[in-house]
C-alpha cells in the first residue's frame, strides 16, 4: 500500500511554494480557470502510487483466476500480445493526456474532443461499480485473517461441521499407505471452507438466502479502513513506502519456493506455462486477456489520467514510468500465477484427479481456494497466514480508496453545487460515498452472494471495460489525432513519442480492439460460476450494469451536440474540435520548470 504522501514540509517549503505559486496565478486554463493544481511531493511518489494502484489484488486475485479459466499457458500468448499493442500504448496515451490537459478523467476528454466527454463519464462509472464490490474482497481476507488465529488452521482437516463426505485433505494424503491413491471425485478443505464456511453458498442466484454477519461485519471494517485513508491523509515516511511495497514479493517469493517442493507442483507448472493451441481460437480468452490488461494497470478506469494530471508539466519520464509500471505489474502476475498452480498441481495430486483444470471450481475465489492450500504444509502455516492475508487487505485497501477518491473528485468537480449537501468538507462527502457502496455491496455478503458478485464483475470489468476503451483510443488516436498527442509529449518531455505508439493509437489498438468486441459479440458466452448457469433474468441485470457505463458515451456524445452553439452541422463539427490550444497551453508552464508544489492526497 502506498502512503508516502505529505500535507506539508517545513516554513522554508512554504514559502517557496508560495512564491512559486504567484506566477502560477498567471496561468490560467482555456476556461479561464486558475492552474494551481496540486503536484507530487516527489517523483518516486507518482511511481509509486501508480505501482500501488496497478499492482493490487488483480495480480493475485483476477489474473491466476482468468489464466485457470482460460487453459492456463492459452492465456499468456494474447495476454503479453495485448500488454505490448494496447496496455503500453493506452497506459502512455492516459498519462500524456492527464499530465498536458491537467485534469481528471471527466475533464480531460471533454476537453480533447467534446462529443467523446461522455467516455470520461463511462470510466468514472464503471469505477463506482468496482468500487461496490471489491472491498467484498477484503471482507473475504479480513474473515481469513482472524480464522488463522487458531492452534489449527480451520482449512486444514475435514474435521469441521461445515466438510462433506468427499473433503479431503492434507493430513488424510499423508495418511495413505505407500502406493495407495486417493479417492476420486474429492474436495480440498480449503475449498469447502470457503464455500460451506465462510460463503455459505447456496445452489443459485435465485436463491440469496440469508445474511452472512460475519462477512458483514469485515465488510464494514473494510469501508471503516478505507474512510480513514481517506479522511485524514496517509503520512508516512519514505522508507515505510518501500518496505510496504516490497513485503508482497518476499512472501510471494517465500510461497512459490514453498509450492514447488510440493507433490504434483511440476505439473501445475506445465499446465501453466504449457498452451493448449485450440483455445488461442476462442474469442473469450482474448477479451479475458484485454479485460486483464486494463483491469491490473488501470486503464480505462480513470485513475491514471488522475494521477498523471498531478505530475509537473515537464516531466520528461513519463515512457519509462509507463514501462517501469507495465513490466512490474505483469512480473507480478506471473509470480503469483507461479504460486498458484504449484499449489493446484498439488491439490490434483491429492485428490487424484484426471486434469488440473478439473480439482477447483474456477471462480473469483480460487485464491482463497488454492493459496491457503499451502500453509498446512509450512513451518509455524497460521504465522504465514496471517502475513499473506494482511498483504491482500493492504493491496486491496490500497487500490480501493484510490478508486473512492476518484468518484469523489468527480462529484467536486462535475457538481459543484452540491456542496450544500456535505457543507464543502471532503470528510462528509467521503462518508457518503463509502456508506452509499457499502450498501450496495450487501448483496454480495449474503449466502448467495458469490453469484451476484461474479455478476458483477463479469459485466461491469470484463464485458464494459472493453467498449470504454475503444472509444477511448478512437478519441484520441483519431479525432484529437495521435500524432498531435505525440507533439503534446514533445512539449512535455522535448522528445516525440515514438513512431509505434502512433501506430498503436491510430490502428493496431483499434483494430485488436474491435476484433475482440466483434468476435466477443459473434461468439457470446454467458456468464457462469463453477458450472452454475445464471438464469436469463440474471443476464440481463448485468447486461443493464454494463449498459449504465457504456450509455454514458452516446449520452454524452448528444449533451455536447445540444449544448453546443449554431446549426446542427456547426454543433456537430464543433463538437468534434478540441477546445485546446496546444501551443498556448504549453506556454503558459513554460516559466514553470522548476515549479515542484507539496501533493495534497485530499486533492485527487
């Protein structure tokens, strides 16, 4: 988790910000707005947060999940194809965008192309939707956390009221005679702990059945944790910073030796890094694999156009921050990916089963299925519990009020006459914010609440995210044109972006992008979850969450038509126009190249 923000450092600091700021007071926006926009404290912050926010429970959580679904190494090929044609490409266009327009994401694309206003909207809100239930994760990893404080692992035997007939476990493997396989058609512990004990699933969405209060109430830990991120600002010192962002890879590291001292951990690992060709056929492995790429590193989701606005206008670093962040994030996954199939090649050797992609159900919780599979098998497990699932809540918690803080920043900022409602103080507005998500992730802790929550993350991150994007990189690569992008990147840094990167703005993303989208639509696949399938009533809710981000392109797009002035031909061509001044923008920071204000995380 990232916190080495400042409110403030010393009298000295003050006043050079201060008088800094006075020839800021000169610079003002196209819409004659003051640009005294906050900046980072310092350049390994913007790093940092940005590391923090890309690499979170996605790499450990989504990206194991989606490689399982998908046939495993059948996923790695358009995974890193998509990572090099359209996450570094798209990664880079949001940066450039937020640190030239200066903006958060309703903002800037309002101001890059008018009639594409509405795709700064549709990422705000598939934000929000995030937002409802991602801390649900955490609840997941709070109720973990406190069950590791026993003498046992409850996971770790079929002793238990809530195990069945066919649990079995660690402990009956080392059990058996030399030469004796288990028996077929077994369930791990781990699994049935966490469907029977802490899910409590019932058979269907139709059926949600009754409150799971000790989920409950981790959820509402969770959000209590988030609000105070939040409403007092983190402070912590530098080196806090690195130890925090570093303790993830030790244990991670720690549990992939672990993992391949197991039984069975090798043929985990060729299932993982093996492909099975005929699924490279299969439209929905490649949407899983774009889906991934803008799920883990941010895009479309508007938090990196946000982070980037608060970097200094000269930042020259922003291709190797780009890089740096990409690379970084996908190591990860493939750490934590090294990690889980070690453990399901494992798994399968215990339950004697024919294939690894038979001895879990895929679904969102195959990381509470399959990691807490290993501790039994370590030195003091309930110490390397209890450290793994505080790094879950610090990578969750990390990522989740960055997402709050941009559905905050974009009420401030869209409806400023609001302030009314919470008395202009960001403390209040907060509140709201976190108690209004809390209830609208209470579905999702019921006993039915696994099928809801895999509803909505198949509608809300894998089917909109997709056609967000789309219109994203058509905004900008064609109607504010990538090659003025690119001059855009000369004005900040003194260098062009490279020739690739137009390319990939202006036809390689489009084009994958829409092939996806094509064959995703030809070749549909209804949502599921471990062989569960969702009633038609199901679908089309989600369908109606997916609809509610992607709607906010075409409504968009007809609010900047309407509002604009003329003729309907003179509202439509000027829709189409950007509303900046490229050079006249630039030169207003041009006297401003050492300018270095203190970030103030309460102004995301």
């Amino acid at each position: 988790m990232v916190t080495g923000f400042s409110f403030g450092r010393n009298t000295h600091s003050r006043r050079t910000v201060s008088t800094r700021a006075r020839s800021m007071n000169h610079l003002s926006t196209d819409d004659g707005v003051v640009d005294n926009r906050q900046r980072w404290d310092k350049k390994s912050h913007f790093i940092l947060v940005c590391v923090g926010y890309a690499v979170g429970l996605g790499n450990v959580w989504r990206f194991p999940y989606l490689c399982y679904l998908s046939g495993g190494g059948a996923f790695l090929i358009p995974y890193f194809l998509m990572l090099v044609v359209c996450g570094i490409p798209m990664l880079l266009l949001e940066f450039a965008i937020g640190q030239f327009v200066r903006y958060g994401p309703v903002g800037a694309f309002a101001r890059i192309c008018p009639i594409f206003k509405g795709v700064g909207v549709a990422t705000v809100t598939m934000t929000f939707f995030l937002t409802t239930y991602y801390n649900v994760i955490i609840a997941w990893a709070i109720f973990y956390l406190f069950s590791s404080f026993q003498s046992e692992l409850p996971w770790a035997s079929c002793n238990h009221t809530w195990n069945t007939e066919d649990c079995f476990s660690h402990e009956d493997y080392d059990d058996l005679e030399e030469g004796e396989l288990p028996p077929n058609s077994t369930v791990s512990a781990s699994e049935e702990f966490f469907h029977h004990r802490v899910l409590g699933k019932t058979k269907g969405i139709e059926d949600m059945g009754g409150m799971r209060w000790e989920l409950l109430g981790c959820l509402a830990l969770a959000y209590i944790a988030v609000y105070f991120c939040i409403f007092k600002g983190v402070k912590s010192s530098g080196r806090v910073v690195y130890v925090t962002a570093l303790f993830p890879y030790f244990l991670l590291v720690t549990l992939m030796v672990t993992g391949f001292t197991l039984p069975g951990a090798f043929e985990g690992i060729k299932f993982f890094f093996l492909p099975k060709w005929e699924l490279l056929l299969d439209a929905q492995v490649w949407k899983a694999a774009a889906a991934q790429n803008f799920n883990s590193i941010g895009i479309a989701f508007g938090s990196m156009v946000a982070f980037a606005s608060f970097n200094d206008f000269h930042n020259r670093s922003i291709v190797r921050d780009t890089l740096t962040i990409c690379f970084t994030n996908s190591l990860t996954s493939i750490l934590a990916c090294s990690v889980i199939f070690s453990v399901l090649g494992y798994i399968a050797e215990i339950q004697n089963a024919p294939s690894i992609g038979e001895v879990v159900a895929s679904g969102p919780g195959l990381v509470f299925m399959v990691y807490p599979a290993a501790f039994p098998t370590m030195v003091v497990p309930q110490l390397w519990a209890v450290l793994f699932f505080i790094m879950l809540i610090c990578l969750g918690l990390d990522s989740q009020f960055a997402m709050v803080e941009v559905v905050i920043t974009t009420i401030t900022d869209t409806f400023p006459h609001w302030k009314y409602l919470y008395w202009d103080r960001k403390e209040i507005l907060a509140a709201y914010v976190c108690i209004f998500t809390f209830l609208c992730g209470i579905p999702c802790v019921m006993e039915g609440g696994i099928y809801f929550f895999q509803l909505m993350d198949w509608y809300t991150c894998i089917v909109s995210v997709g056609f967000i994007a789309f219109f994203e990189v058509i905004a900008v690569g064609w109607f504010y044109d990538a090659r003025r992008l690119s001059r855009n990147i000369q004005q900040m840094t003194g260098v062009r972006a490279n020739y690739y990167f137009v390319v990939c703005w202006m036809f390689l993303a489009p084009l994958l992008l829409l092939a996806i989208l094509i064959f995703s639509i030809v070749d549909y696949e209804v949502v599921e979850y471990g062989g569960y399938a969702y009633p038609v009533w199901a679908e089309c809710f989600g369908w109606l969450i997916a609809l509610v981000s992607i709607a906010c392109i075409p409504v968009g797009a007809i609010h900047a038509v309407m509002t604009a002035k003329g003729s309907l031909r003179e509202r439509l061509m000027s829709s189409l126009k950007t509303t900046l001044d490229d050079e006249r923008h630039a030169a207003k920071f041009m006297a401003d190249g050492g300018y270095s204000a203190v970030y103030d995380q309460s102004k995301f």
